[in-house]
DNA sequence: TAGATTGTTAATCGATTAACAATC
DNA sequence: TAGATTGTTAATCGATTAACAATC
C-alpha cells in the first residue's frame, strides 16, 4: 500500500504518534551535535527500534530518504516538524494553579515550541490576582466567559481529582478541541475530543509492578 | 493457557500494565460510591475496554470473579494493589529541585500510597540547604555517597536533560533499580533497569499532532 | 431451577519484522 | 560500477475479541 492510499483508512495507528515525537527528539540531538545524515539503522540502534519499523512509521507520510544514502537530518527533521504541527502556535488555557500547575505555566519549553498559556484560572481566592509565569491567575468561574471570548486550542487541567470533570465539561461546552489532563481522573468526552493523560500515579504504579513482577512467576 | 502457565512466559505484556492502574483508579471510586459488586461489562463500558479484555487481563494473575455475580469490587480492589505492590513502601531520591521538581515533592498522593521521597539533591547552591517538602536539599555531588549509605527504589530525576544521563548512570551504578525520568531524554540503561518516562513535551506533540491530522489525510 | 457472568479457547485483527526489488 | 539503503510487500507475531462451556 503506498503513503497516499494508507492515509485515507482510519487514523495513524497510535505506536506511530507516539514514536514520533521520540524521532524528533533525536534527531534534534543530532543536529546539535552536527551530524548531517542518518540511515534507518543508526535511528533504530540508538532508540532501540528496529530499522524496518521507523522506516514504515515514516511510510505512513511520504518518501523522506534516498536509496544508498539514508536520511538528511535537517530534512527529516523539518518534515517531522510539520507532521507533528510545530508550524504553528497553540493557544492554551490553564486551569489549576497548584504545585504543578504553576510548575507547566513556568516551563519555558512549551512556548519555545509554539505551546502558549494565555490564561491561568484557579478557585483559590489567595491566588487569584497574582500574577504567575505569564498570567494573571483569575476565577475560575471566568473560564466560560473567558473561553467564549478566545478561542482556544488546548485545555490543561492540573485540578484536583474531584473537580476535574466539570472543568472538563465547560473545556468541551465551549469547544476546546483538546485536553492535557493531568488530574488523576478518566475523563468523559464527546469522541471528537482529543485526550491526553499525564497520570503520574499510574506511571509510578507501573514501576512498583516491574519492580516485584519476579513475585508473580513460578 | 492458565494463568500460572502464563506466568512462567516471559513478562507481562505492557497493555496489561498500563491497564491495571487504570482498574485500580475506578474500582476506588467505585468503592469509595459504596459499590459493593461489578462485572466486567460494567467496567468494561466505564472504561471504554471490552469485557473480555478486563477478564483476559485478571487471568494473568488469577482467578477473582464468580460466575453469575462478577466481582466483589472491595476483593479485586485488594487483589489489584497487590499484584502492584502496593502492600509495602518504596524508598526514592529525587534529583532536581526546580518548579518540576519541588511540585513532585510536595504532592502528597505519592507518599500515601508508601512511595516516599528520601532525599532530594540539586546543583544550585542558592537551594542547597533549604527545606522543601520532606527534606533538606543536599549538594549532587552527595548522591552518590547517600546511595551507597540508603538502599533506594526508584530515583526521580527532575533535572535538565544535558545532564540527566550523568544523574542516571549515578543511579544505576548504586543498584537503584527503577527510574522515574521527567527529563526530554531517551535515557541510556542497562536490560534489567526499569525506565519510566515522563516526556512532556511529546504528550504535547501527540495532541498537535492529532489536531492537525486532517491535513495529512486525503 | 433459570439467569448471569466468569475464565478460557479459538478466531480475528492489527502491528512488527524480514526480505528484497528498486535505485541512489 | 559496486555498495548501501530505501520504501514496500509478504510473513510473522502478538494482542484483542467473540463465543461458550462451566458454574455460581
């Protein structure tokens, strides 16, 4: 099958968005360290994939490499670029101005990407007015008003648990096509909005089970 | 296949973990409704998964149900927190103490389910010495001396990437087992270290990626 | 007992990999 | 040209699901 007859089934298999931006980040260290050209053998050493997998993720967007040659890296990495959408910026709301919260509004690496908080909201009347990172920290209860006046593209909530849903809700209501979650939460939505969990518990509970797996074989 | 016949293949199969936190997190709030009983059905629809898919998933580990009533939901709660090893603690070190770092720290959810953080160790000499959270921040340059004085389990590395290699291959030369990583870097380990990766960034892509993916379709 | 639901098997589906013709 | 490596096909592997006998 080629690229163009793949992309028109269902969506890109989720293994594929995942790995890629796992290429990006490589590839933007080999850039760094200058090295201009790369084959899918090299990739698949150094990330522990094999050569014929990157080779076919990269298949589901085009032709990016030349027989006998391999990959020039500033073009991989341009296209990768482009097909992960850094060719443009996003505008994000935070909601949640806690520990972590105020950690993601303070991390500079999102903006250099493109990723931009225009606005952080909490219930917390101690925090509201302060300003944290870029924001003034407003009510929460503006959210609705707030989001019916920007449009927005992705939503971050770093509430606790038990309000999360509902912030969710008014995130959907209003038509923020995508949610970064980091409440410890399964979220409902409609199916055409797009979620990603950041369940750091689940992450540490995943460790806790490969540290005494050996406990569960005969 | 039984499951113990199962067990002696080689380890679980990553879907399965993934999931088993996902079951824990609504079988709590199931329990904390007072919901005495469930079926796979039931959790099946809550969590988007197939019926068959919860039941193949248990099996591994045994046998919880009972035909005709499902499960009792207080029962597979405690067979879950075990199979994760959640009945005892976990000693860890962070390294780090920036807005990442210090939030990590000051979420108190870890240490209630018995993963406790130790030690915390940065360069910065501005933040050597002060409390946060649990502890005093010690010099970097402690941590090889503290692990070899404190048997630890998981070590969280909360640094710049330039330097979270360095920081790991500390950690894996003192015998830590697990390493919760929040650093932008595929870490290099040894086959019998257990990595957990926390990229944010490429959680970010995944959603730009997702959100864009029209464009790449015909 | 009749109804419900498990645990497991066998069938299906999808993802990964090995192999290779094409070609730089 | 000879050597290297792509993009793609076909084969393999593993994970998911449907079906059902067992049985509470």
């Amino acid at each position: 099958m080629s690229s163009r007859e793949r992309r028109k089934d269902g969506g890109i298999p989720s293994g594929v968005v995942t790995r890629l931006p796992i290429y990006l980040r490589y590839l933007t260290e080999l850039r760094d360290q200058g090295v201009g050209r790369v084959s899918s053998a090299q990739l698949g050493e150094a990330l522990s994939f094999t050569a014929a997998q990157i080779r076919s993720d990269l298949s589901y967007f085009g032709s990016f490499g030349q027989q006998g040659y391999g990959y020039d890296v500033d073009e991989l990495l341009m296209h990768i670029s482009r097909i992960l959408g850094l060719n443009r910026t996003y505008a994000m709301v935070l909601v949640g101005a806690g520990n972590l919260g105020k950690a993601l509004a303070s991390y500079e690496n999102f903006r250099k990407r493109g990723f931009e908080i225009r606005a952080i909201f909490d219930v917390d009347e101690i925090l509201v007015g302060n300003y944290h990172a870029c924001c003034v920290i407003q009510p929460v209860e503006e959210l609705d008003q707030y989001l019916k006046e920007n449009p927005t593209d992705i939503g971050i909530i770093a509430t606790p648990g038990h309000v999360s849903q509902d912030i969710c809700d008014v995130l959907v209501a209003n038509n923020v096509p995508c949610i970064w979650n980091f409440s410890p939460v399964h979220l409902q939505v409609p199916d055409e909005v797009i979620v990603e969990h950041i369940h750091l518990t689940d992450s540490l509970l995943r460790l806790s089970f490969r540290l005494n797996e050996q406990r569960h074989r005969d």
